[in-house]
C-alpha cells in the first residue's frame, strides 16, 4: 500500500538570494522557501529510501473567493509552475525521504483544476521502485 501525505500549502522554489558582507558576495536561501520546505518534511511519515525511488505529487489550488457562484471549476492556469512546486517538495524531502533526489527516477505530477475549496494544498507519495519492474 503506497502512504500519501499532504500538506496545506504550496511550495514554491525560490532563486538563492546573494548580498554582500564586508565586500564579499553572500548566497542564502529565503526564509520562506526554508518554512515551506519544513512544512513538507514534517508532513512526511515514510521511511526514508535508499534505492530508486518514484515520486507522485497532486498539487490543488482553490478558486479565487470573487469567482461567480455558477463556476465550480476552472483549469488551473496560474503560477506556480508545475516544475517549480516540484523542485521545491525535491529539495524538501532531500535527507528525509531519501538520502539525494538523484535517487527519483520516475515522477508523476498532476495540477489539478481549481475548484471550491478551502485552502492550496498538495498531495504527495513516495516508493520504492522494484528492480524487477518492467521499464
């Protein structure tokens, strides 16, 4: 049985920020892509990998409030890019989920439509990939 996780937000992969420091170029990462990649670590409960592995990620954003009551559905268009949200839950699950993400092998991302709910959230999964599957 494959375990999903979720988590109430979407991440986001920031660029590295550099400043400089006594005339010396400085590089860190965001504060807030530091939160958000703690928010999707701690919402992972699997065990941690040390062979190929295949990630699946759903990512679901709500409709905007001041969207008419007769749209229940509307194709999520908008930012985040897919392969930006993925790069960060990656980064985020790096030493937790899996020791290095050289060890994804397969991915499988889905942005879903928006529709009425209460939050952006995303659903995640990770497993193992058998040797003996077919390629």
């Amino acid at each position: 049985m494959i375990n999903s996780y979720v988590a109430n937000l979407i991440p986001v992969k920031r660029r590295t920020k550099v400043t400089t420091r006594n005339g010396y170029p400085h590089v860190y990462t965001p504060t807030k892509t530091l939160e958000e990649e703690e928010i999707v670590g701690y919402a992972y409960r699997g065990e941690k990998y040390t062979g190929a592995v295949r990630l699946t990620l759903h990512i679901f954003k709500a409709l905007p409030k001041r969207t008419p009551k007769n749209i229940q559905r509307e194709r999520n268009t908008s930012k985040p890019d897919i392969d930006n949200v993925l790069k960060a839950v990656m980064d985020a699950l790096n030493g937790i989920a899996y020791d290095d993400d050289s060890q994804v092998c397969e991915i499988h991302v889905y942005k879903h439509d928006k529709t009425r709910r209460a939050g952006d959230s995303i659903r995640f999964s990770v497993e193992p990939i058998d040797a003996s599957e077919n390629l």
